[in-house]
C-alpha cells in the first residue's frame, strides 16, 4: 500500500478516528498520525494504548503542518473547532469531517478554511454502539460506504488521494450532494435511531413488563433496538439538531405508514399485511446481496452452547 499522507492529524479520538488510526498504520497509509481530543483522559488512554505517533494537547497543535485534518468530532463542535484551528492549517492540506450530517458541517466548517485549503466533507456509514479511543479496529470500514461530498470548486486531486486513503482502509467509495446525502441518511440512519430510542423508552415506560423480562426476552427483536439506542448520545443529539428538516420530512412518512399498519391490525386485513411484509423482505434481501450485512442465522451471531 502506498503512503498517501506525510501527516495525518485526528481531531477526536472516537470510535472512527481511532479505527481510522489502526486502518492507516495497517495500510502504511500515512507518515505520522498525530491524535488530540478535548478530553485529557481521553489523550491519556490514547498515548497509554499508543493509539497514534503523537497525542498532543491542543488541536492548533495536532494540525500544525498536516496534510491531512479529519474532524471526529460532535456536529454541534464542528465550527467552534473549525475556527480553532483556521489559522494554523497549512497551505495545500485537506481538511474532512466523519459527521452524519453535511449541510450543518459545511456551514459550520467551511467559512473558517483558508483560501488554498480543500474542505471534502465526508462520512464513513460504520460503525458500533461503543465510543472512546479503545473501540476502534482496523477492519470497521471494510466493505462499508464512505460517502464524500465535495464543492464543484474542489481540485480533483485532493479528492481522489482522500478517495485512495478511504479505499485504503477497506471502504466503498462514493460522493454526492450534500442535501441528498442528508436525505438519504435520514431514512437509513437518523429515524432508525429515533425510532429505537422510542422503542426502549417505550418499553421502560410499560411496567406491565418487568425489566426482567425485557432482559431475558430481548432475543425476540428489542435487543437489536437496544444496541443501537445504545450509541453516543451527544453525538446523535447533534444529528437530530442538525438534519431537522429530513427527518421531520422521513418521520412524518413513517408515522403515515405505522397508521395503515395500525388499520390493517385492527380490521383484519390479513392480504395488506403480508403483501407490505413481503415487500419490505425485499429490501432486506437487497442489503445482503450488496454486501451490507450478512444472511447468517441469528444476524451472524455466535450462539452459545448450553
């Protein structure tokens, strides 16, 4: 694999950027990683783990001299940072982001990147419901989409070495514009999350069913809404807050289609149910079949023996 990067500098060391780390030092995709985070905990456990070549303090720091600066951190953080780090940015370099919203991070971020800087917003589709510089692996970003969403002004080399850094590390790259993306990712991402935080509240509201039971019978379906409801919760407060006018947009949508359903449960309308289960089959099938998840019983799960 070819060095891509002299210098690649992490702002936020999280789940993404620390998988980000261990994808670029398994590929020898950059000269020198350097990592910061708000958090001096958060450097300490990176320095401790040896996450990256360098954890500084400051992110003025970090960026100082990198051709690369990849923001990992809250939407809601994104021009506070931005501004922070403007000034010290190099000429020639790439800045990204990792976030799940890109309207709300280019407006944030893009005002304070100096002329002759390349701002390519980005966001990899990976990830777990685990958060901090000790989840992150190597292999997160394997055969999963990072969706990139450059300007029409941006020169076509730094976009294809930001490209070749992502392929690099295993994904599947693609671009589009940016209120497409935020869309696209509100119906596959932004109202499943909603919409599983509902359900575990929903079933801590129900004292008619013990927490025992919730516990115990979470095989049948409940579990999966509770490892996604589990997700960093400042980071998915950002989301909402930041991509409001797409997920309003996919939730009213939803809450049509829960009515029709509601109906048909409550008329007897068998011949409406299965033909709408068949055809949401379908699209299960298709994720499988592209690659996205896995038609091994049990979600690929080991099961353990008794």
């Amino acid at each position: 694999m070819t060095q891509l990067y002299d210098r690649v500098a992490l702002i936020g060391l999280g789940l993404i950027a620390s998988s980000m780390a261990h994808a670029m030092r398994r590929g020898g995709l950059a000269g020198e990683i350097v990592g910061t985070a708000r958090s001096a905990e958060t450097r300490e456990i990176a320095r401790e783990i040896g996450l990256c070549d360098r954890v500084v303090d400051t992110a003025a720091e970090a960026v100082a001299d990198a051709d690369l600066v990849v923001l990992a951190i809250p939407v809601g953080a994104m021009e506070d940072m931005a501004r922070e780090i403007g000034p010290h940015l190099k000429p020639g370099a790439t800045v990204t982001d990792v976030g799940s919203v890109k309207r709300a991070v280019v407006d944030a971020v893009a005002p304070h990147v100096p002329e002759g800087v390349h701002f390519i917003p980005g966001h990899p589709l990976a990830g777990t419901e685990h958060s901090g510089p000790r989840s992150g692996f190597a292999e997160l970003f394997e055969n999963r989409f990072t969706i990139l969403v450059p300007d029409g002004n941006t020169a076509m080399e730094p976009i294809e070495r930001l490209t070749a850094l992502w392929q690099g590390m295993g994904a599947l790259v693609e671009t589009m514009d940016v209120e497409h993306h935020d869309l696209v990712l509100a119906v596959t991402s932004h109202t499943p999350h909603l919409i599983a935080y509902t359900m575990v509240g929903v079933a801590d509201d129900l004292r008619r069913v013990t927490d025992s039971e919730v516990i115990k019978y979470s095989a049948a379906g409940f579990r999966d809404f509770t490892r996604i409801a589990a997700s960093d919760p400042t980071m998915w407060r950002d989301v909402f807050l930041n991509n409001k006018e797409a997920t309003l947009e996919i939730l009213g949508r939803f809450t049509e289609e829960l009515f029709a359903l509601q109906r048909a449960i409550r008329t007897g309308d068998g011949e409406q149910l299965f033909d709408y289960f068949t055809r949401t089959r379908a699209i299960r099938r298709g994720i499988v079949e592209a690659g996205q998840d896995t038609d091994v019983p049990n979600f690929g799960r080991p099961v353990k023996k008794p």
